[in-house]
C-alpha cells in the first residue's frame, strides 16, 4: 500500500533578506544580497565584520514577561511559525491540539544569552546569571515556546545537528505524520549566532570570507554567518484537502546519511549517499529533478566536494539540473539555512523561477555545475533537492515537488 502523500500547506521566514516570506523570496529573485558589515553586534574585538543580520525586528505583540523567557532564536522561531500557521489557516482548540506537534532545529544554542550572562558575571562582577538562563539557552527552547505561542500539545520536540538540523526536522515531522502520531507539524530551524562568543569561535575554525559569500566562484573566500528562521506546516494531504486547505507542494521525500570519517571534513560518499537516499525515498530519478539548492556555504572544500557528489548522482542528468546556493544572499544560518532553503524550493516550485547563486565572479573548474550565475532563471521546476551536509559529517536531503 502506498503511504501517505504529505504536503506543505504553509510557509513562515525570516532572515536578512526580508521579515517574512514574500520579502525574501523577493530578494532572492533579484539576487539581493543581505550580507553587510554588523550593526547589532560589537563587532570591536572581531577580525570579520560582516554577516547576515536582521536590522530591525517587526512588531510582534510578546509582552515583557514572555520576552524574559526566551532568546533571540526562540523569539525568530515564534515570528516564521505564526507566518506560517496563518497560512495554512489551521485551527487549534481542545480536540484538535493535542493533534498538532512542532519539530524545530537548531545548529548552536541561546548565543546571545550566554555572551549576556558572561559578560554579566565576568566584566559586570554579577554573583549569578538571569534566572531564566536555562530555558533560555537550551536548544529545545524555540520548539517549546512556539508550542506556547500557538496552543500545540501534539509532539513537540527540539532537534540539532549542526547545519542539517533543519532538514533533520522536516524529517522527524514527517515521521510523526506517517506514523499517526499526529495530523499537523510545524517544522523547520531557527538560529541567531550572530553574538560575540559564537562569531570568534568560527573565526578560530578559519573558514569566515571577510566580505561577502561566494559560493562555487573560483575567487571564494568562506562562508558568512547569518541568523533567521524558517518554518513550513506539513500534513496529509487527505488531511489538507478533508479541512479545504491550499496546497503549497508536496515533501516528497527525505535522505540521511553519515560520513563516519571527520568531525569537520567532509566526504564525497556520505552526500551522495544521502542525495541517493532521498530520490529513491520520493520516487523520482535523477531527471526528474529541474533544481537543487546547494549546500553551497562558499568555502573552498566544501564547494568542491559537493559538486563532485552531485555529479556522481545525477550522472548524465547533471546538465540539465540547475544548481544554486542561496547562501550567497541569506549568509550560513546554520540551523535555519535549510529552512530558509526549503522556502527557496517550495517558491521555485510554485513560480517556475530559480533563484540566482550571486557574487559569482569566475568559473572553478572543480565546481562545473550550472550554478545559476547573479541571474534568477525562469523555468519550469517540477521537484527540487535541497542539500545540508553538516559538521560531524550528519548529512539531510530533502525532495519537494508540485502538486
């Protein structure tokens, strides 16, 4: 018997490119950057200055007292999942609540609560942390104050592994949905890293680009952090279609592998394993996928590594896919860069548009993909791939396609 078909009725972001979906996916089609020297944050005793940041935040109604309990991460998480859910156009009541679960990943933790709480007790001469320092930082917190915020007491759980976290979330929610443990997820990834403490931690690793993201560019420097957060609400279609919901697309399938080899280095084998894995998970072949986001995070390694497992997979049919790396506007994320890539996807689907790989500057023969060069494309997408391939070797693909 053929499972259930599970489908994204609802979309929620936000990220340096825009406050919510229509403003991001905008940019993206424009091939507008978001990447800019920090504003928000004391960037004095940092090499790099620049980031994704979002500048302002909208209005969003949380009083003082709820605002205490979280940090930035959860407070981005709430943003993109309330986008969300009112599009979908859910109801939540006493019967239905306990039906309705939210899986959400992160790459890093509270960062902005910690650099407060060091900061407090170190600098300040402070004898204790914030009392809410716990709930604050811990990375199931979004996951749990979203289910707060929208009235959700069906699973709800936290996920993280590194940069496929949110891909690992979309994952485990539509493991629920398939194994009847509830009707309706919110899920995707959230993160704001962009604080003293995490920034000068990445600066040890070395792979930081010190102006702006190039993905697959032969002149490409590193990767740039961003922060962001964005959600998708997923159901069965017989659900959707039961309560009249408007169908976004469809997840078709999913895709997890391990590398087993290097806490930081990555292997052709386990990608590719995992692009395998989630074709042969949603039915498709290799052409019949029109676009694949990147993983794409515009350090040298893994630009290189990727493209030569995207061509051990689809073969002859690599010519013909088109291949982009929306980092390259939104920043590296972390656990909310396949959330914002899922919405890439999804509005690539919906609008026949590729969204462009921009600051692409001059062609690396070890990267020989049409990488959708500084210009969006029109044309038809009928399913999609989106890569996350993240430290500790934890690799997630994930296939959506038209309905």
């Amino acid at each position: 018997m053929a499972r259930p078909r599970i489908v994204i009725t609802g979309l929620g972001g936000i990220c340096a490119l825009g406050l919510d979906v229509e403003a991001i996916w905008s940019s993206m089609k424009t091939g507008t950057s978001g990447i800019g020297v920090l504003e928000n944050t004391d960037t004095s005793a940092l090499h790099v200055k620049v980031g994704a940041e979002i500048k302002a935040l909208p209005d969003h109604g949380l009083d003082r007292r709820r605002l205490i309990t979280m940090d930035r991460f959860s407070l981005l998480a709430i943003l993109a999942a309330r986008q969300a859910f009112t599009q979908a156009g859910v109801e939540v009541d006493e019967q239905t609540s306990t039906r309705i679960g939210a899986a959400i990943g992160t790459g890093v933790y509270g960062a902005q609560t910690v650099d407060e709480n060091y900061r407090a007790m170190l600098v300040e001469g402070k004898l204790r942390p914030n009392v809410f320092t716990v709930p604050r930082i811990m990375p199931s917190a979004p996951a749990g104050q979203v289910s707060m915020e929208l009235g959700l007491r069906g699973p709800v759980f936290g996920l993280t592994s590194a940069c496929a976290s949110a891909n690992h979330a979309f994952a485990s929610a539509m493991d629920q949905l398939l194994l009847g443990r509830a009707d309706v997820m919110v899920a995707g990834g959230t993160d704001a890293p962009l604080s003293f403490g995490v920034l000068k931690a990445w600066e040890a690793l070395r792979v930081l680009s010190p102006d702006t993201c190039r993905p697959f560019s032969a002149d490409r420097q590193g990767l740039v952090i961003g922060e962001g957060a964005g959600m998708v609400v997923l159901e069965t279609e017989e659900h959707a279609r039961k309560r009249g919901a408007t169908i976004l697309a469809e997840l078709a399938g999913v895709g997890l592998s391990a590398d087993a080899s290097d806490i930081v280095a990555p292997t052709v084998e386990g990608p590719a394993a995992a692009m395998t894995s989630c074709l042969r998970d949603a039915g498709l072949a290799p052409e019949d996928i029109d676009y694949l986001n990147a993983h794409g995070t515009g350090t040298s390694a893994n630009d290189q590594i990727e493209t030569t497992a995207i061509k051990r997979v689809f073969a002859n049919a690599a010519a013909a896919l088109s291949v982009s790396s929306t980092k390259s506007m939104h920043g590296h994320a972390l656990g909310a860069s396949g959330a914002l890539e899922m919405l890439a996807c999804v509005m690539a689907i919906r609008e026949s548009i590729v969204p462009p790989t921009i600051n692409y500057r001059e062609a690396d023969p070890a990267c020989d993909l049409d990488v959708t060069p500084n210009v969006a494309r029109e044309r038809r997408v009928r399913a999609a791939l989106s890569n996350a391939f993240a430290f500790g070797g934890t690799n997630a693909v994930v296939a959506v396609k038209a309905v």
